[in-house]
C-alpha cells in the first residue's frame, strides 16, 4: 500500500510521519535513506544528517540539541510579527487622527462612544427632547455643586413641565447633603429619590429606549446604548433596586434602628463579616473613612466588642443581618 504523500508544513512542526521517523532513528541510532525520502521535513529541519560511515543510513540530531534550534526558529518568528505589529500600529496611528473627535461611529449592535463631557450632554439632551416618559437615574455618589450643571436642571425642567417623570436612586449618604435636597427645590412636578447603601455605577435611562453608561472612570467618555435587550436589562435592575431602596424625596422615610444599630451600621457590618477593609467600606458606601471608622466604632460599642476580630464575631451571633434579610424577604413578599 502506497503512503500518502508527504504534505508540507512549518519546518518547526512535525509531522506524524515525521515524528514516527524521528522517534525510531533515536531509538536506533540510524534509519534508511529510503525512508527518509518520504518524509523531507526531517532533513529540512536537520533532524537527520548523513551518516559518515554509511552512505545509506542517516543519523539523528540529538533531541537535546534540536528542540533548542527549533525553539529558536519559534521566537525568531514572533519578534517578526510583532516587528509586523508595530509597523501596522504607526501606518494607521495618523489615520486614527482623523477620525471624527465627538463620537465613534455607529455600532450594528446598538452601542456608540461619546467622548467629552459636552458630547455626552449634546446627546443626553437630544434623547431627552421631545419626550414625556420617564427618566431613570442612578447617582452612586455625591451630585456636586449645583451651580455647574444648570443645562441638567432646565432639561429636567423642561421634561417635568411635559408630564415627564424622573425617578433617581442614591446612596444613603446623600440624605445628609443639603445639596441633594436643593435639587428637589428647584425642580417641579413628578419627582421621585430614593436611597440605598450600595449602587452600581451611573446610569441613565430615557423612555426605556435609550441609556448611558459611563465608559472610563473620570465620565469624559460615555457608551450611549440602544439595544433593546441592554436597555431592557438596564431597566429592569433599576426597578429591582428601587424597590429596595429607601424614599428621600418628597417624602423622607428612615429605616428604623434594630437593636440600637442603625441601617448604615447594618450595613457596615455585612462589609465587615466580608473581611473588606475600613477604606473598601467606605468607597462602597460613598462615605470618608474617617466617618466610616466612626460607624465601626459605635458598631463596636453596641455590641460590646473590644478587637476586629472579635467584633465579626459578634455580628454574626447577635444575627442583626439575618433579621434584615427575614425584613427584605417580608417587603418582597
């Protein structure tokens, strides 16, 4: 039965035939020329040299000696590519220039890059106009000085004088924040916030249609996405954590203290049985560690805890947090 013919390929690769031949003449010592004929990749890989004392046999090159140069051949061939790499990034680099500097262009899946806060605003306010939904929004920390965003308030306005509505969730320190409420005071019509301790990042959602996400962590560049599902997901996690959350506005509801701890205790608590540091606390919970560290200290107190490790301990026997979940699953019900 005749083999099949020998199919050519990458000198630093063998072939089954190939490594067959190779195996038995390591084995052995030696192997037929004849044999050879069949399989050139092992000559052309030097694998196989001539045998000086017998013109009808070929020897093998020591695997110890052969892997290396083939390793070699493997590294010489990705600095090429890599050369290749480089060479691609600098021919293209001044055509990436060129590219329109607001907005990237339309993604077939629904997703556009904004970049630059005054961009993002540009669309922000064109997906709003017109509109008389609702407004969804998702402020993980402090709003700022109210003075820098009046073009939010007048669209905010603007959408409420149209029978618009506008729901925003916040962290649980911005009941403390006169500014936050000052929001409120300027703007009329259907409006709702509400609290929890803990928020994903910044989110807008216009009319269940369109949202923004942020896209970096300064918010100088923003994905606005209209893709039906993402929007719907979006959506749909708002709700989920609206329902949990805590009203602030217009009517300030405050969860009552179990126990003598308080909500933001009982929060700071599950953080800690967690093993999360008293800087992660406070990041997560949008406050300063110097405000957080007071918290753990009453925390401590309450509780009669005299160390860290002691003070987890007695979170979890006092079961302040099992009885805040046997309180959310009753609110769920």
């Amino acid at each position: 039965m005749t083999p099949p013919p020998h199919q050519e390929h990458a000198a630093e690769e063998l072939c089954e035939a190939g490594l067959e031949l190779y195996s038995r003449a390591v084995r052995e010592g030696h192997v037929p020329v004849r044999e050879a004929e069949a399989v050139p990749c092992l000559l052309d890989a030097e694998l196989l040299r001539p045998d000086t004392d017998d013109a009808d046999r070929l020897r093998p090159t020591a695997p110890a000696v052969a892997l290396p140069r083939l390793l070699r051949s493997v590294d010489e061939d990705i600095a090429h590519r890599r050369r290749q790499g480089v060479r691609l990034t600098e021919a293209f680099e001044p055509l990436l220039a060129l590219a329109a500097p607001g907005t990237g262009p339309a993604d077939p899946a629904g997703i556009r890059l904004l970049s630059g806060l005054d961009r993002i605003n540009v669309a922000i306010s064109e997906a709003v106009e017109d509109l008389t939904g609702e407004v969804l929004t998702i402020q993980p920390h402090n709003i700022g000085d109210l003075s820098v965003v009046p073009l939010a308030l007048e669209r905010d306005q603007a959408l409420l004088d149209r029978g618009g509505r506008i729901r925003t969730l916040y962290q649980h320190t911005e009941r403390y924040r006169p500014r936050a409420m000052a929001r409120y005071e300027q703007l009329h019509g259907d409006v709702e916030a509400r609290t929890l301790d803990e928020l994903t990042e910044r989110l807008l959602v216009i009319d269940r249609r369109v949202a923004f996400i942020p896209a970096n962590k300064d918010r100088t560049l923003a994905l606005e996405v209209r893709h039906p599902a993402l929007v719907d997901y979006f959506a749909t996690t708002f709700d989920r954590l609206w329902n949990l959350a805590t009203p602030m506005y217009p009517e300030a509801v405050r969860k009552p203290s179990l126990n003598g701890i308080t909500p933001r205790q009982r929060a700071i608590a599950a953080l800690l049985v967690e093993g999360h540091t008293d800087t992660a606390i406070a990041d997560r919970l949008g406050m300063n560690v110097r405000t957080a560290r007071v918290h753990i200290a009453k925390l401590a107190a309450t509780l009669g805890s005299e160390s860290r490790a002691q003070l987890g301990f007695l979170i979890g026997e006092s079961g302040i947090l099992r009885q805040e979940d046997e309180e959310g699953e009753v609110a769920a019900d």
